[in-house]
C-alpha cells in the first residue's frame, strides 16, 4: 500500500503542475486519497508522510481552488502543520507554507503570501529533485516582486534582491535547457520591468509569458499571467488591454477548474461595475 500510494503521489504531483483541468485531476486524486489512507490516518502504516505531502495537500489545494468544503474528518493544512511540527519535521513545515503560499498568491492574497514565504525555510532542501522547489522558488520569486511593489525605502529595496536572488536561481535552469520555467522567468521579468518603470519591457515579457504558457498548455500559469498584465494595463491606463486580459483570465482560470478564483474576479469586476 505504501509504494503504491508513493506512486499515486508523484503521478498526482505532476497531473496537478502540469496544469491539467482540476475537475478530472480532482477525481483521481480522491480515488488516490481515499485507497492511501484505508482508514489509518496519519500515524498508520497506509500513509507515510510522503504521501500525506503529495496527496493531502493537494486536495486541500483543489479543494480551496474548486470552493469545495472539506469534511469534518478531512485533515487540513493546520492537521498536516502539526503533525510536522510533534515530528519535528522541518521539510513538511516547509512543504506545507510553501504551499500555502501559492494559494495566497492565486488569490492575490499578497500580504498573506509574503508572511508564508518568509517563513517557508530552504524549499529546494525540503524537495530534493521534485518539482515542487522548483514551483516554490518562482511563487517565492513573484511575491517578493509584487511586496517590492508597493514597499519604498530599504523595505522595498531588501524585497528587490530577495526577488532577484530566487530568480537567478531560475535563470539558471532556464539555461539549461528547463523548457517547463521558461513562461514563468517571462512573468518574473515583467512583474520586474513593472518594478523599475519600465513598461514597454513589461509588455513585451507578459506577451512572452503568454504565449509560451500557452503553448506548453499550463493553464494556471496562462490565467495567472494574463491577470497580472490586465492589472498592470489598469496601472497604465489602458482600459481595452485590461478588459481583454480579465476576460482572458476569468477564461482560463474557468477551464483549469479553479470556481472559486473565477467567482471572486467576477464579483470585483462586478463591483467595479457598480462603481
């Protein structure tokens, strides 16, 4: 039962990054759920922290995205935070506020996702050759650029270098050759010309990030990159280009599965409607 669900693990921990629709990825994953735990909970010998890692938190993920309540007997993030706190196990810890920082940034929840980041710890230590720290480093990357944002002084200058120093660490891997961040070092780089003033770069990054989000199908990615262009063109002035990536965003956000992230873009644009 362990290597199996070791292995529903990993397999479920690519579906989910690789961006496929989360309605199909979600019934996998609670079939998956529901025959690694036979009833034993997190001390029994069916679930190893492995598995309470790639399958749990994932359903919690999916859960919040889909705006799916969980059960009474349903772990959350808080259960799997202090089952690894009495285990002392700093990687889970780690795993776990990464996560939850990436929820917080799909739901432009900024403050919230920077408290999570910067207690989160070494998230490449805490997944050695998954990609999960790969995903971390570029959540990390983007908070830190959005913080330095709307910080000023040495504030604003510390979250500059802290957001560059995770993207270096990823323009390193894109020149290797990881096909699979290029869209993503395209989005740091805008949200980095948005930064400094530099618009005409920015624009020309979001189109980068999109296109290529799109032709590598990471649906997440695509809706998240159109999102934060249609803010920056509302920044600008650019009311059409705004409306265009909203709606592309409201779209792709719709087709990845995430209801919830779509019904609160589609209550602001309502709100603003109203204005």
């Amino acid at each position: 039962v362990e290597s199996a669900g070791n292995a529903a693990g990993f397999c479920l921990t690519g579906c989910f990054h690789s961006g496929l629709p989360l309605e199909k990825y979600f019934l996998k994953q609670a079939a998956a759920f529901h025959f690694g735990l036979q009833g034993d909970g997190l001390d029994g010998p069916a679930l190893q922290e492995l598995q309470v890692i790639s399958i749990q938190k994932h359903v919690l993920f999916v859960n919040r995205l889909r705006g799916i309540e969980l059960e009474n007997d349903q772990l959350d993030f808080d259960d799997i935070f202090r089952y690894a706190d009495e285990n002392r196990d700093k990687s889970l810890q780690t795993v776990i506020r990464s996560s939850r920082a990436e929820l917080h940034m799909i739901f432009g929840e900024w403050e919230e996702a920077l408290d999570m980041v910067q207690k989160v710890g070494d998230v490449r230590a805490a997944n050695i050759g998954m990609y999960a720290g790969v995903r971390a480093t570029f959540v990390m990357a983007l908070v830190y650029l959005k913080a330095a944002q709307t910080s000023t002084g040495a504030e604003g200058v510390t979250l500059k270098k802290q957001a560059i120093q995770e993207m270096n660490v990823i323009r390193a891997w894109v020149r290797k050759a990881n096909v699979n961040l290029v869209h993503n070092l395209y989005l740091l780089e805008a949200e980095l010309a948005v930064l400094e003033g530099k618009n005409g770069q920015a624009e020309s990054n979001y189109g980068h990030a999109i296109d290529d989000a799109a032709r590598m199908g990471f649906l997440q990615d695509l809706a998240l990159t159109h999102e934060l262009a249609s803010q920056f063109y509302e920044s600008i002035g650019d009311a059409a280009k705004k409306d265009l990536h909203t709606s592309s965003s409201i779209k792709y956000y719709s087709e990845w599965g995430a209801v919830a992230k779509v019904d609160q873009m589609k209550r602001k644009c309502h709100l603003l409607q109203s204005l």
